[in-house]
C-alpha cells in the first residue's frame, strides 16, 4: 500500500477533527526521525552488537543486569542513551494535539522520555523511561545527566547502592499503575492511532485488544496484526504523517 501524502493527510485529518477523544499508542517508530534507532529492523537496536557473549535481548534483561552489572552499563550507556535526541514534528504534533483537548492519552512503548521533552503530559510509559533512575537500597533519584556522569556502575552518594534506570527490563513486571492508566484511555477513546510499532511485544500490545471506539488509524511502515480491523492504514513516517496534521490552536 503505497503511501499517498494528500489523500492519507486528509483522511487522518478528518478522523481527527471528528474525534472527541482521541488516544495514541506508539513505538519505536516514533522516534527514529529523532535519531534513536528502532528495536526490530534490520539495523535495529537488536540486531546490533551485545555484550560480554551474549546478543542484545539477554542484555537488557533483568538477569543481566544482576549477572553481568558493568558490562551492562557499559552497554546500556552506549546503545540505550541518546541525550542530544530533540522531539521530532511527531512528538510536538502529539503534544499539540493534548494542549488543544484532542488527546486524552499517549501510551508508548518508548524510553526514550522525547514525549516528555514536547510537553506530553497525559502520558503512559509503559516501559519506563531513561530520563529517571532509581537507588535499589534507599530509592534515591537520579537523572539522566547524573547517570551519563557517573562511573561505569553508578552507586548512590546516599548509601553506596547500586542506581538502576528506571526501565522495565525483560524478566520484569510492566508498572500495574501505568498499564491500568493505559488500558482505560484506549477503552474509552472514540478514535485510536496507534503507530510505529508492529505489535510484537507482550503484554504492551495486547491494550490495542481494549479498544471498542469508532475510528482505528494504524500508522506503520510494515504491516500490523490490526491493519485488518483499522479504519485507515497509512505506510509513511510517523513523524512526516503527523507533522502534515493541522491542530486548533497551534
């Protein structure tokens, strides 16, 4: 399906403008124009290069990270970190779109904390993010720029702990508070857009499941297991697509 700017634009547009509440559930996808790779591609995140013998999946597990501590913050700092990144005309289309009352929820399945950097507020990371990190014995906290300052395993100037990013790892339970959160703004949205991401991962996909409104959008440049309920599909660059939309207010 090839992408046709003018007749996707406007169809996205409509949708838009007839929604009431809109919901947003996005991936990687979303920030690749920002520079930060995605994570399933063929020039993803993993497959790139791991660490100490193992490929990147088992690294940003919670075994690793418990097993292998400083090659994993070597890793994770290499790999994981981008603190150049800017919000991209995705990220700002997005928050614009929550300023003017349109959005009601952003769900991501991204770390990266560009959402929060465009002014998201209303905003379900479902898998953490890289901009907070947490002291394991005193729960002190810490930012992305202590982290990127401190030594190969950062240990808290509180009481010497070891200071994890606040990134839900393989092997860890997803926050119930921010799934919660999330499942209950894509089941009472009346229009879901749901992009960058192929919906591949359990359980953050499975919230697409709750939707029950009346417009489905998937943005995405391969095919989703939803493009068969959506309304409109659109192939293009999630930052191109939602960077043509014209918001109230903006």
């Amino acid at each position: 399906m090839a992408y046709d700017a003018a007749a996707d634009t406007a169809a996205l547009q409509a949708l838009v403008d007839r929604s009431r509440r809109l919901a947003f559930f996005g991936g990687a996808g979303v920030s690749t124009e920002s520079g930060i790779p995605d994570f399933r591609s063929g020039a993803g995140l993993l497959a790139g290069e791991g660490a100490a013998g193992f490929p990147p999946e088992q690294v940003l597990s919670e075994a690793f990270f418990w097993r292998h501590t400083e090659a994993f913050f070597r890793w994770y700092r290499q790999h994981m970190l981008f603190p150049e990144a800017r919000p991209n005309a995705a990220h700002r289309t997005l928050a614009a779109l929550e300023r003017c009352g349109k959005l009601r929820g952003l769900v991501t399945q991204n770390v990266d904390g560009l959402h929060r950097l465009a002014g998201s507020r209303a905003l379900y990371e479902l898998h953490g993010t890289v901009m907070e990190n947490e002291c394991l014995e005193c729960g002190a906290e810490y930012g992305l720029s202590w982290l990127l300052a401190a030594e190969t395993v950062p240990r808290c100037p509180v009481c010497g702990g070891v200071v994890k990013p606040r990134v839900v790892l393989y092997g860890e339970p997803l926050n119930e508070y921010v799934m919660r959160g999330a499942a209950r703004e894509i089941a009472s949205c009346d229009t879901l857009v749901v992009a960058g991401t192929s919906l591949s991962v359990a359980p953050a996909a499975s919230l697409t499941d709750r939707f029950q409104g009346r417009a489905l959008v998937v943005i995405n440049r391969t095919p989703t297991p939803l493009d068969g309920r959506a309304t409109l599909v659109i192939r293009g660059d999630v930052a191109r697509v939602l960077g043509a939309l014209a918001v109230p207010g903006a």
